[in-house]
C-alpha cells in the first residue's frame, strides 16, 4: 500500500473517454471511489463546486485539478490521474480543452497542501505534462507513478 502521499499504478487512467465534464471528473475520480479513498459523494462535492464556481480547477492549458474542500466523504487521502483521448471543454475560457484530469482529494488541509506541492512539483516540469499526454501503456503508467513518488521522497 502507498504512503499518503503516493500514487498507486492503478489510479492512472490512460487515453480514456468521456462525454461531458462531469463525466470526466466522475471518470478521473473512479480510482480513488474503487478503493474506498472517497465516496462518491466527494465526487458530487466536486462537480457542485464546478457548477457554482465555475471551471475554477482547470488551471493550465489542457489540465483541471479537481477538488472539493476536505470532508467525511474523503476517507483517505490520495490522487487520481486520467487522460482523455478527445479532450473536454471544461467552460475555462483560457485553458479549454481539457486532456488530464487529476482528482485530489484530502482529509484535512495539511494534507491538502502535502498533496498540492507533490502535484505541482511534478507538473512544473513541461517535460512531465508531455509524458503524460503521450502515455499510453501500462509500462508508462508505471514510469508515471514512479517519477511523481519520487519527487515526494
């Protein structure tokens, strides 16, 4: 089992497809629901706050990084990696259309933040969001995970 701060093989989604964003975010999530992480009810917390705040997670070009305050519906603290072979509009005017979608989901704010600066460490690098948008194996899910759990450590 991963550290609270890792990211396990199988909550990396690879070229997979969705209709809409809510799908999209309700596809990206399902990892993290499979393993007992979150309900879904963290799920509908997310796409609530999509709807009343906007598409205030899509925050580069092509990547939304999904998340919804701490709450009784995140049982652990974890992250989820998707990546849609037809990208998504997302109503971000700016950053549409969306290709990665990563699910963070945390049980109190520090961990929220642990979490944050793993992500961020590992997509502030061009090279990363590249190997992401070109993954496309098992092999490279594993090269994925490897790279961002290494940043952490």
């Amino acid at each position: 089992m991963a550290s609270i701060n890792e990211i396990e093989v199988t909550d990396i989604q690879l070229n997979i497809e969705a209709a809409d964003r809510q799908s999209a975010v309700r596809k990206a999530a399902q990892p993290l629901v499979d393993t007992g992480n979150i309900t879904t009810g963290y799920v509908d917390e997310m796409l609530d706050a999509m709807e009343k705040l906007g598409p205030y997670f899509v925050i580069a070009p092509g990547l939304a990084l999904a998340h919804a305050r701490p709450s009784e519906n995140v049982k652990q603290t974890g992250f989820s990696i998707a990546t849609f072979q037809t990208p998504i509009k997302f109503g971000s005017a700016e950053n549409d259309p969306v290709d990665i979608v990563i699910v963070l989901a945390s049980i109190d704010s520090s961990n929220h933040l642990e979490m944050l600066q793993k992500i961020v460490g590992f997509l502030n690098e061009e090279k990363n969001i590249a190997m992401l948008r070109e993954a496309a194996s098992m092999e490279d899910a594993v090269n994925i995970a490897l790279i961002i759990n290494k940043k952490g450590n």
